[in-house]
C-alpha cells in the first residue's frame, strides 16, 4: 500500500491554529499517513496579499508542526515555476515521489470554484480530494465524485488576516497561533 499523503497548500501567513486542528483531524479520522503543509511562494488566487518572505512563513510552520510526526513542512514549491499552479505541483509530487498516493485537500469555498482552477480534470484525474467545511459553503455530499470525500471536519473560524491585523492593532492573540508561531512573530515583529 503506498503511504498516503495529504497536500495542504497555502501562503500560511500565518498559519494557525485553525490550519493545525484541521490537519490533526485529517492524518487521525480520513486515513492520511502524513500531511504536508506546502507553503506555497505564490497563491494565484492572493495577488494582492502582502506575504512574508517565504522562508519566513515556512519558519513559522516548521516550528508550528515540530514534534508531530505525521505533519510536514514544505518548501517544495519554492522550486517551481511561479506562479504556482496546483496542477502543475502535483505532477511534479508525483514525479518525485512515485511510491506515495497524493491527496488534494482543500476548502469548500475553493472547492465550489474548483472548475475555475487550471486544469482540474487533470487534478481530479490523478488525485483524491478532500474537501474540509468552510463556514458560509454547503457541499451537497451525494453530488461529489467518487474521489472527492467532505468529511465532518469541526469548523474553526481562525483567519490568518484576523490574525494579522489583530497584530497589527497590538492585541495579543497568543492562543490563536502555535506558541512557537507566536514567539515568531513577537521575536521579529512581523505584522506590525
């Protein structure tokens, strides 16, 4: 049986909470042997956020997953074209890992907006997906594909843009992030 890994991709600025329980949930209750998270150098879809450099994001969910060992943080599409397409991350997992079986997760909300993609007949081709709650998205179950699942993952409403404005406002949201993470950010002001 080929290990089963689940791509979580995502600018991660910052990850939190949020991305971790959901994570957690998915390796533990959907049968996923790891969990990649790809911090990805450019998000198609968020042309207009301000990122942090990429290693530093990748710093932040490093420290976010050490000591779980079935999370994984990666920078594997620092070394691909930009932007970076799903599509074309995939093709490239599957180049350089071709004893694992990849599994797509992504939210609702890109999910219903998953057409619009590039390629995702090639995507859905290759690859399962799961498809994680999004508050505001309703997925009807019996309409999905045979290789498209939507679990009943718990709903976090943690957003990585609350988070950085609350930082940039001076609050103090240590519990939404990793204490890692959150010594991070105090430690070089990000988000300031």
């Amino acid at each position: 049986m080929p290990k089963k890994i689940g791509i979580f991709g995502g600018t991660f600025n910052p990850v939190h909470n949020g991305h971790l329980a959901l994570a957690n949930y998915l390796c533990e209750y959907c049968g996923l042997d790891e969990l990649w998270f790809m911090v990805t150098p450019c998000n198609p879809f968020k042309k207009n956020d301000v990122l942090l450099p990429d290693y530093a994001r990748l710093e932040m969910v490093s420290a976010a997953v050490s000591g779980y060992e079935k999370f994984r943080a990666s920078d594997f599409e620092f070394n691909l074209p930009k932007p970076s397409y799903t599509v074309d991350t995939l093709a490239a997992l599957r180049a350089a890992y071709p004893d694992y079986e990849f599994v797509l997760i992504i939210g609702a909300d890109n999910y219903v907006a998953f057409d619009k993609w590039r390629n995702p007949d090639e995507i859905m081709r290759h690859h399962s997906i799961i498809v994680y709650g999004r508050p505001g998205y309703d997925i009807d179950k019996s309409l999905l594909p045979s290789n498209v699942t939507s679990p009943d993952t718990p709903l976090i409403e943690i957003s990585s843009t609350f988070i950085r404005q609350s930082v940039s406002d001076g609050l103090d949201v240590r519990y939404f992030v990793h204490p890692e993470v959150w010594k991070l950010i105090v430690s070089h002001g990000y988000y300031l």
